[in-house]
C-alpha cells in the first residue's frame, strides 16, 4: 500500500499541477496563440494538451519510482522541475510572455537534465522515465525559441527595406467591418469561427498594430505601404491585418457565377475554372505549417497561384491579389478540428468571385 502511494501521490501532484496550469494558459490559447508565428514542425493544437497529460504521469511515476525505494533525495530537484514547469505556463501563457516563456524553459531544460543525470546514478527506471519529458522540452524550447524570433524579435525579416517613407499624420487601425452577418456564412463557416477568427484573431492583430506602432518612423502610413515597408513584428501584425481583410472580404453567403472578365482570365491562365480550383486546393493542402493561398496578377495582368507563409504577402513582391485563403490552423480548429481539407471545400462555396474581380487591375473583358 505505501508502495503504492508512492506512485500515486506524485502522480496526483503532477496532474493537478497540470490541470491548474491548463486553466492559467485558457484565454491565451485561445486568444493569443493561434495569432502568432508558428514553426513549420509545430503540430496541431489538440497534440500538446495529449502529450503534456502522458508526460505529468512518467513525471509522477519518476520520482514514485525513488520514493518507493526509500530514496527521498532527488524530490526537491524533483519539485523544483515541477515549480519551473509551473511558472513557464505563467510567464508564456498567462503573461503572454515568449521571452519570459524563453528563460523559464531553458531554466526547465538544465533543471530536468540535471535530474535525469542523477536519477540513473540511483535508479536507471527513474531517469528513462524522464527522458520523453527531456526530448518533448528540447522540442518546446525550439517552439518557443521559434515563436519569439519570428514574432517578437525585430531583426528577422529579410525582404525588409530600410527607410520607411515619410507620413504626416498618425492613423488608429480599425477592425473593417463585415459584409455579412457573423452567422450568415453558416453552415460553412459557422457563427462562433467568425466570433473567434474575425472578432478576437484579427481584432489581436490590430490591437498589437496600433500599441506597436507608436513613435516609430511608420506612424501614419497606410496599411499597404506598412506591408511593404515594415519588418519584424510591425510588419507581422499588420500583414496578418490586411491579409485578414482580404480574405474576410472575399467571403459572400449568397455566391453567384464567376463574371466574365475574371472566368476569362482563369480560362486564359489555367487552362479552366476546374483546372484552377484544382491547383489552388493542392496549393492549400499541400502549404506546410501557417500561411496563405493568394490568386495573384501581375503587372502585365497574368494571374496565377502563390504561397506564402506566416505573414507574408503578395504585395512585397510587386503582385496583386485578387483572393486569399488563410490556412493558418485558428482559421478552421474551431469547425473542422485538424481537418484543412474539409475546411478547403467549405471555403470555395463561400468565395465572393464579384469581390475578386473587382479588384483585377487589368480586367480585359
Ligand atoms: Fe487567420
């Protein structure tokens, strides 16, 4: 029976930790995170709560494993891992945090090797059950070391010019509105995707635009000059706002046939409209990690199909675009769980082809 408490205990410890610490990280998974640049090798939201419940359990089961030999040594390194632990979901999630976040599990990484060199100085059972939890830190380390370089850290951005132009002015980014009710594309999207994606998504993006831009050199330009001028997390926040207004704006609930000027266009590139909507779709299933699908025309009207990914956007590379489907995980979770390619075929029943030609610049019909 002790023996058994042994495991229990710790066990208990480790999952209550874990369910305190998942009610802490709420709002921002749902709010925050999914707003951000993610790594390509990041896998879909619903594997972290999954592996972090099997990892709690070797957790407890590790240090059961000395407890019920009588070897006590090892539980204050033991709980101070667990403290560690503890306070990254604070200073990441809670704080939304990613350098904080960075610290704590580089702090977690030493904490949990330290642990495990010792551990198979005792007992080889104890430390090979951390060593899944060692590996799944390294691997979050690099998620989060990933997630503060492209969304924080001001210096990535390689298209980047130099010298943004000169504005007069300054401007408060407002959330555009909606052509459509929030349930109106129901069922293909429904009402909570629009509430979540719409109100809560890009209203985060503008949020963070409007705070980030003040007293920096940008203040007063357009969205679309922003988009081409601006890098690091200026430029994430506000591409991630005009990439959202196009693709909310191409959305319509009552969608008609493709006009003529744009099937023409689609015919003359793509051969047909089907041979169209079969690339785009392969494009948009095959599109690794977070970004965008565009239909694009360039200078000389030709239209064709890119990728880009996280924030990216035509426009840096002197293209226009006419439609954009985001593939971002935040954009379909809610109504097709990991399922991109259901949330694809929704998408097409709702394109608004009269938006799209609209904005063609070298309309020839
Ligand atoms: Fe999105």
């Amino acid at each position: 029976m002790k023996k058994f408490l042994s495991y229990l205990l710790p066990v208990l410890l480790c999952i209550a930790m874990g369910w305190i610490a998942s009610l802490l990280q709420t709002s921002a998974l749902i709010e925050w995170y999914p707003t951000l640049n993610h790594s390509p090798l990041s896998p879909p939201a619903y594997i972290f709560p999954i592996a972090w419940a099997i990892l709690y359990v070797l957790m407890g089961l590790s240090i059961g494993s000395l407890i019920s030999r009588g070897d006590m040594s090892l539980v204050k390194l033991w709980l101070f891992q667990l403290l560690i632990n503890f306070l990254w979901s604070i200073t990441f999630f809670a704080l939304r945090s990613p350098f904080a976040g960075l610290i704590t599990i580089l702090i977690l990484d030493v904490a949990v090797l330290t642990y495990i060199i010792y551990a198979f100085a005792r007992r080889a059972l104890a430390a090979w059950l951390f060593i899944p939890y060692f590996l799944w830190l390294l691997f979050a380390t690099y998620l989060s070391g990933y997630i503060y370089i492209n969304n924080f850290d001001s210096t990535y951005n390689a298209y980047a010019q130099t010298a943004p132009a000169t504005a007069t002015k300054s401007i408060t980014y407002t959330l555009p509105p909606l052509r459509y009710a929030h349930d109106a594309l129901a069922p293909l999207m429904s009402s909570e995707t629009i509430d979540y994606h719409y109100g809560k998504h890009l209203r985060g993006y503008i949020d963070n635009l409007n705070r980030l831009i003040v007293s920096t050199p940008y203040e007063g330009l357009t969205l679309d000059q922003l988009v081409v001028q601006s890098d690091g997390a200026l430029f994430n926040n506000a591409a991630q706002v005009w990439n959202h207004t196009l693709f909310f704006d191409g959305l319509t609930p009552s969608q008609g046939e493709i006009p003529d000027g744009l099937e023409h266009a689609i015919v003359r590139d793509f051969g047909s409209v089907e041979e169209f909507r079969r690339q785009f779709t392969q494009a948009a299933n095959s599109l690794f990690g977070s970004g965008w699908v565009w239909l694009v025309e360039n200078d000389k009207g030709e239209l064709s199909i890119i990728t880009t990914t996280n924030a990216d956007n035509p426009l840096r590379r002197g293209l226009n675009p006419l439609l954009t489907l985001d593939v971002w995980e935040h954009a379909y979770y809610i109504d097709h769980r990991n399922r991109r390619a259901d949330f694809i075929e929704a998408w097409w029943g709702l394109v608004d082809w009269e938006q799209a030609e609209r904005r063609m610049l070298h309309n020839q019909q």
